[in-house]
C-alpha cells in the first residue's frame, strides 16, 4: 500500500448540514433516555414497579447513553476546533513502538470477546516527535474500528515500520469491509456505510483520525472489500 | 384486535416503545410488532398487516420517505397511517401524505399515545 492522502472530502457541502445532522445526532440518545424514563414512570404508575435486576439494567442503559452523548459532544467540540483551524499538534520525542503497545493493551482490555491484537513491529525503538494526545485519538479510533467491525473473524494486525524521515502504521482487519460505492465517503462527517447499521458509531472518528494525521503532515488512506476485511495505513513524518 | 408494527433501529428506544403501547390500558387490546429497519418491516407487513405503522425516518437502507412510498405502492396499505419519529425538524417537510403525522424526538409518551388514539379512535 501507497502513502497518498485519501479523497478530498467536500467539505464545504458537509459544513452546511452540519449542525442539523449534529442536532439529529444527540438528540437520539436524548429520546433513548427519555423513553427508559417515561417507561419506568408508567409502571410505577401502574404499580408494576421493576425489580432490582431490571432497575439496574436500565441505570446502565442511562450511563451508556449519557457517555454516548458525552463522547459525541467532545467529538463535535474536536470538529469545531479543526474547521475553525484552533488546534495545533503539541509535539514531544515519543518511542513509538512502546507508545503503541500501552495504547493496543488499553483496547485489548476493553474487548470483552478476548481477541487482542497482534502488534507486529521491528525490534529496534522507533522515535518520532508527535502529539501523544492525537496519536491516541487516531489508533484508538482505527482500533476501535478494526475490532467492531470484526467480531467474530480473527484479530486485527497492527503493524508499525520506519522508512527514511517517516513511520507507517498499517491496520489491517478480517471484517465487513467497507461497500466499494461508499468509500469516497468514509471521512465525511456523520458518514456511516449502510453495513454498519447495527454496530453503534457516531461517524465522526474518521474525520478527526484524517484531520489529526494531517495536523502532522502525514496522510492517511485506505483499501477495503466488504466482506474480506480493511487495511488503513498512516505514514508520519518522524521529525 | 388492532395491530401497531414498530420501526426504530435504536433498539432500546424501540422496545420501551413497544412495551409503553402495551401497557397503556386506554388503547385496549393491541398486538405490537417490530422492526429495526424498513427494509425488514416491508416483508413483514405483508404477514403482519399493521392498522398502524409507528417508524423512525432516518433508517439504514430504506429512509422514512422511501419507506412511504413503497409502501403506499401495496394495494393494502395505501391509507394506513404512519407515525413518524424524528430527531430532524425539516423532514415533515418532505412528506405530502394525509396519513402521516411527525413526532420530534425525545417524544413525550403522551403525545405519543394521542397520536395512536387519532388514527385508531379510542
């Protein structure tokens, strides 16, 4: 796989529904929340008060949504501070490899199938002056990607090389892949293909993983067929 | 018996949905189904054969303005009025049918069961 910067992304066209989508967005969590509360109202009402296992489950239900909305509200605050050209990369020396095997154990800890992801990498440290902070929002995000949308098939590679001036990370997975029609979407806002209706996503990720890597003049693209899997590849520059 | 098919791909929204028409003793007896996409609920209405269709309008597949018309397109369900719920303002502007009405999301369930009770007369 080559290094060339995936698709421009129309990004004029997205700003302009940007805030009706955004709105659409948070308030589905809004009416998810809502509902567990009007439900558990009328059941009281009714005096069919839930027991202590069904209460439980809907406070956790209520967390979920409430860190959903949470996440979705840093995602767009993220999004305001990349168009508005108000973020800059703050960047320090970082050994690269052993940056990327904290952030693979953090998700492989949070996967509750048990797969972990294999790291395959050269012996030696690689250093690169990068910020940690958009460093781990770009490999969780194409982590967290690689793993949801391929339960059941075997664990995603992560592979992690130095050429010259520039480092490459290429993740590859074994899932649903990405409709060939749909992929000069991908980083799109709020952009979700259409076989991702039932894994949950706000659509945001992938802009801001892109947006990062590019804050550090870096390129990020992609080869994917549904079905078979998807290989994302960063290069960034070292210095 | 009236029959209320249930379309949300949320699927905690949509089975509090479900159970919230199921317990509400003023609507009498009703048989609920439900969905979590158009695509599936058009194969199933044919069994089914809602009175009335309570449907997200931004689905996977199918959105709720291609739902409509392919549903009115079935000889059967030309008139059977569909609830519409929506977390987008702007939608009900792309729906010209007289057996349609829109619920902004987050719904109250009171509205909710008005709307029920105007098209099924309770």
């Amino acid at each position: 796989m080559d290094c060339d910067t995936a698709p421009a992304s129309g990004l004029s066209d997205i700003k302009s529904n940007f805030v009706s989508i955004a709105s659409h967005e948070l308030r589905t969590p809004l009416a998810v929340m809502q509902s567990i509360a009007e439900l558990l109202e009328l059941q009281v009402k009714q005096g069919h008060t839930p027991d202590a296992a069904v209460l439980i489950q809907n406070v956790s239900q209520l967390k979920s949504e409430i860190s959903r909305m949470n996440n979705l509200i840093d995602e767009i605050l993220t999004i305001s501070k990349i168009e508005n050209a108000n973020i800059k990369p703050l960047k320090e020396k970082v050994d690269v490899i052993a940056f990327i095997q904290q952030i693979i154990e953090r998700n492989n800890a949070l996967q509750t199938d048990h797969r972990e992801i294999v790291f395959i990498h050269e012996d030696n440290p690689i250093y690169a002056h990068v910020d940690k902070q958009m460093l781990v929002h770009i490999l969780d995000n194409l982590i967290s990607n690689a793993l949801k949308y391929s339960i059941g098939k075997p664990a995603p590679e992560l592979t992690c090389r130095v050429n010259n001036n520039q480092f490459t990370i290429t993740i590859k997975d074994f899932g649903i892949g990405i409709p060939r029609h749909q992929q000069k979407n991908i980083f799109q806002t709020f952009f979700r293909a259409e076989n991702t209706a039932s894994i949950k996503g706000s659509g945001l990720g992938l802009f801001i993983a892109k947006s990062f890597t590019e804050l550090h003049n870096g390129t990020v693209s992609f080869n994917s067929a549904e079905n078979k899997g998807s290989v994302f590849t960063i290069c960034l520059p070292t210095e | 018996m009236k029959k209320i098919l249930v379309i949300e791909d949320e699927t905690i929204l949509r089975k509090n949905t479900v159970r919230m028409i199921e317990l509400t003793e003023e609507l009498g007896e009703v048989l609920v189904e439900e969905s979590s996409d158009a695509r599936e609920a058009l194969h199933k209405i044919r069994s089914f054969q809602p009175d009335l269709i309570i449907s997200d309008f931004m689905m996977p597949f199918i959105n709720g303005n291609s739902f409509l018309s392919q549903l009115r397109k079935i000889e059967l369900f030309k008139s059977t009025p569909v609830i519409f719920l929506s977390a987008k303002p702007d939608v009900a502007k792309l729906i010209h049918d007289s057996n349609t009405s829109f619920l902004m999301k987050p719904f109250l369930y009171k509205e909710l069961i008005s709307n029920i009770n105007n098209y099924l007369g309770y």
